[in-house]
C-alpha cells in the first residue's frame, strides 16, 4: 500500500508534498484544500486504452458522469501522467469500475511500471480497450473533448458502449472505494 500511495498521481493525500510555486502560504492552502477534499469518497477506476498496438492504462478517482444526452462522462489525469497522453492518441477509452477485490489491480495501474498488463487477463472492449473481469462495470467512450485545468487535464469522453457486470448471483460486486487516503469498501 505504502508503494501505492508513493507513486499515485492522480491525486494529493493527506500527508503528501506538493509541487506548488509560490509562498509557503500558497503550499500551505494548497495542503489544506487537498486535505479537505480527501474528506470525499470516490469511487475507484481504470482508464485504459490501446495505442500502437500495445495497452495501457492508469488508476483514477476523478471521474464523473456529466450528460444523458448525448451520454458523456469525464475524467482528470494529472498533466504529469504519462499515461494519458498515450491514451489520447488511440482517441478511445474505456472505464473500468473496480470491484471490492480489485484493490491489487488498482496499485498495479496507478505504478509507473514499464508493462503493467503483464499476466493480467482482460479482453477488448467495443473500441478495442482493455476491459477486465470482475469489475461492477464499465463505460466505453470515444474522446469527446480535453481541457486543461490547473495540473490536471478534464478529459471528456462521449459514451459508445456500457454495461454492469454482475457476479454469479446476478448482483454487481461491491465497488472499491477511496478514502481519506485509503481503499474502503461498502462490506
């Protein structure tokens, strides 16, 4: 977990330095805004993507949906990732919600290992990207739009294909959560 929380990119916890210019008041709210806001519980996913052949992906909290019609949901990758500007030259994505048990699934996307997708099973989604078992479910999207927004990107996708995948009792597994800089669940 400790390797976990070192290399995490996506978002600030509490504890954690940042790379904030400026005064040391400035740190110091940007400190107190990332702790606050850890406060929130989110949801934990796995953007994927396929490019030149090969995959990729990355961790993230930051997502959303934002419109039913036309179905569009959001993401934010740090502008630091180097995930991300792989996946947005494939023009595809998809979203995998990670399940209660995938918290081993998320430490391995969130690293900057150099083939994180080594021995990990995952089939092609409707646009091609990697969509893994066991998840609650996923959304498939095309990019729709990319806006830059303070150290991260908001990255739009417009929705082509979702599903809920439900376990052997036809229920969705519990979702993996995040809290307060650690993973929770609702068991």
């Amino acid at each position: 977990m400790n390797a976990f929380l070192g290399s995490f990119d996506f978002e600030l916890r509490p504890g954690e330095s940042t790379d904030v210019a400026g005064s040391e008041e400035a740190r110091e709210a940007a400190l107190r805004f990332r702790d606050v806001l850890g406060g929130y519980c989110s949801g934990v996913t796995v953007v994927t993507a396929v490019s030149r052949g090969e995959p990729v992906g990355m961790t993230c909290q930051s997502f959303a949906s934002i419109s039913l019609d036309p179905p569009l949901v959001m993401f934010s990758p740090a502008r630091t990732s180097r995930a991300w500007p792989v996946m947005q030259r494939a023009g595809v994505f998809c979203v995998n919600f990670l399940a209660a048990d995938q918290e081993e699934l998320a430490t391995v996307m969130a690293s900057r290992g150099a083939d994180k997708f080594a021995g990990l099973p995952w089939s092609p989604s409707r646009t091609g990207s990697p969509l893994f078992e066991g998840t609650v479910g996923h959304v498939d999207c095309t990019v729709h739009a990319v806006h830059e927004a303070g150290d991260h990107y908001v990255v739009i996708g417009r929705v082509q294909d979702m599903d809920l995948h439900p376990d052997a009792s036809g229920r969705p597994p519990a979702p993996l959560l995040f809290h307060r800089g650690e993973y929770r669940t609702t068991r």
